[in-house]
C-alpha cells in the first residue's frame, strides 16, 4: 500500500513538475517559428543524437556486465541493457533519481543475483558517475576561465552551487566507502542529536538498519581496493557514456544549421547544466534545466534557441526516458512470463 501510494506521489509530481515546465518554457513564445525552424532542420544531423542516447543507456549496461563478470556472475549483455533501462526510467520519472536502483535491485533478484553483490555494484555504478561528473565540473571551473565567463556569467551562482553539492555528495559518500567506521560514528552522532531535540523519535529499528546499511559500504570499499582496474576501467567508460549525452547538443546545432560555435564549448555548455541540476530534487532536472540552457546557449543558438532547447531537451531526456520506458515494459513482460530456474547464475 505504502509503494503505491509512493508511486502515485512521483506520478503526480512528475506530471505536475513538467506543466509548469511546459507554462514556464512556451508561455508568451511564437510557437509557430518554433515548429517552423523544428521542420526546417536537417533530420539527418538529429538521427546520431538518438543514437548518442541509446549509447548512453547501454554504456552503463556494460558497466553492470563487466562488474557482474568481476564477481563470476555470467549474464547476456541484453539482460544487462533491461537493467540499466529500468535504471534511467526510474530516476528520470523519481526526485533526485531515487527510484532508479532500488528497482535495479529488484530485477536483479529475478536473476537470483544476491542483494548485497547488486546493491555493492551499483553503489560504485553511483559513486563513478557522480566523480565523473565532478572532474568534468572542476575541469570547467579550472582550466576554463575564459569560457566561464563568456558564456556562464549570469548563472555562475547555480553552477557553484551545482558543483558544490557533487563535490560534498562525492566526498560524503567516499567517507562512507573508505572510513565505514568514522561514518557510521558521525552519523549515529548526528542521530543522537536530532533524537535530543526531538526533531527525530527514538528507534532502535532505525539503527539497526543503519548498521546493516553500513555493511554495505565496507563491502565496497573491500571490492575497491581487491579491483582497483576494474574502478579504472568503469571510470573511462562513464566518461565516455558522460559526454556522448552531452554531445546530443551538438548534433542540435548541426541539425538547425548554426555556425561560429567549436564543438568542445557546445558540450561542455551542455555538462555545465548537468553538474548545475544533477543534485536538485526534480525529475531529470526538469524545469531547471530548460531555464538554464535558455540562458546560457543563447549566444550560440540566437534566433532558433527555443527550437534548440525543445530539440536538445527532446532528445537528451525524453527521448531517453521514452527509450527506457519502453525497455523496462519488456523486462517487466520478460520476467513476467520467463523465470531463471535456481541457480541459473553461475558466481564463483
């Protein structure tokens, strides 16, 4: 009962979060230039972005395909793609993309994959991301001055922020990750606190789970440091899986046939809105994000930068949400009519 009434509050959320995007976005705009310069783009130059979003999708599939070998779990790259398209649905339709792993979680049990060997992957699945995301961000602040401020000056408040939040969210999960112990101390220290001035009721249910959930962390920490190539090799490929996304954005602006702009500076215009929103509590960013590529892109994309944003944002997130949704309705269709027998997965 408590899951459906979650589920309901998401719908809700969502639906109620993308009509104030879509007021926010078309209200007082000419939407008949905007589909005008949509029709005349060149159809061809969108196509590869499509492609660029499939990619993403399955650049993080074969993050959990190679892992899963790590741990002598044999599985089909195409299981692999289902789970990580139930991923991304999940965090694209949950604020702050909490519904993507705990239902990763849930498809992998139907392939008799134990709870801690998945829960322990798409942890360092999370911790990557984010990193990557995080060095890019730095990157950009550090080595990019001039593009900075050419291009970011009236949002400079959001990125730091953005940025900030990554950071304290990486650093506060390695501390979780490398110093279990120190951890579980600050936070049991924290809980204590909250419980005296009674903005939290005492449960030692609660501190239980605490434990059991810090065990998990221990557990990573123990994989990190036994598979130090493997971290390697799942950072390279994040980095990759990252800025194929971000090159979506470029393929927008070959289709509506702008000119004077580099490549390079059109995605990492493009991450520098993902490190900015990637923390918020929205869906996909959603609503944030379309306000801060109007303003930032609007040097580069002039006259067509509403079409470029409804392209850009087409492609980049609803495309990738309409992507997975479909493939999660098949895994959910696969694993309805289809079960592994026990001990189908060979773990060595």
């Amino acid at each position: 009962m408590q899951t459906k009434k979650k589920a309901l509050f998401n719908i809700i959320f969502l639906l109620l979060v993308f009509g104030l995007t879509v007021y926010g976005v078309f209200h007082g705009e000419d939407l008949g230039a905007m589909t005008e310069a949509i029709r005349n783009s060149k159809i061809e130059w969108l196509i590869p972005g499509i492609c660029l979003v499939i990619f993403f999708i399955w650049g993080e599939s074969i993050i959990i395909w190679y892992m899963m070998r790590s741990f002598g779990i044999r599985l089909k790259r195409r299981i692999c793609f289902l789970f990580s398209s139930v991923g991304f649905f999940f965090s694209c339709i949950t604020p702050s993309a909490s519904g993507g792993q705990p239902m990763q979680i849930y498809f992998m049990k139907k392939e008799k994959i134990p709870i801690p060997v998945s829960t322990v992957i798409l942890m360092v699945v999370t911790i990557t991301y984010k990193l990557v995301l995080v060095l890019i961000g730095l990157g950009i602040l550090l080595f990019g001055r001039g593009f900075l401020h050419r291009y970011l000056q009236d949002i400079l408040p959001v990125y730091y922020l953005g940025l900030g939040l990554n950071v304290f969210c990486v650093g506060f999960m390695t501390i979780l990750v490398f110093h279990p112990v120190m951890a579980e101390s600050m936070l049991l220290k924290g809980m204590e606190i909250l419980e005296r001035i009674h903005l939290m009721k005492r449960k030692e249910e609660r501190r239980q789970k605490l434990k059991a959930s810090m065990e998990t962390y221990r557990e990573t920490a123990a994989y990190l440091k036994e598979h130090k190539k493997v971290l390697i090799h799942v950072m390279l490929i994040t980095f990759v899986q990252r800025m194929a996304l971000f090159a979506v954005t470029w393929f927008v602006y070959l289709a509506l046939q702008r000119h004077g702009t580099s490549p390079a500076d059109v995605i990492f215009l493009q991450a520098v809105i993902s490190v900015s929103v990637d923390m918020l509590p929205l869906p996909g960013g959603m609503g944030i994000s379309e306000t801060l590529f109007m303003n930032i892109f609007a040097p580069v994309f002039q006259n067509v930068l509403l079409p470029a944003m409804v392209l850009s944002r087409g492609l980049g997130y609803y495309s990738q949400l309409l992507i997975s949704a479909l493939f999660t309705a098949a895994a959910q269709i696969y694993y309805s009519g289809i079960k592994p027998k026990p001990g189908s997965q060979k773990i060595c």
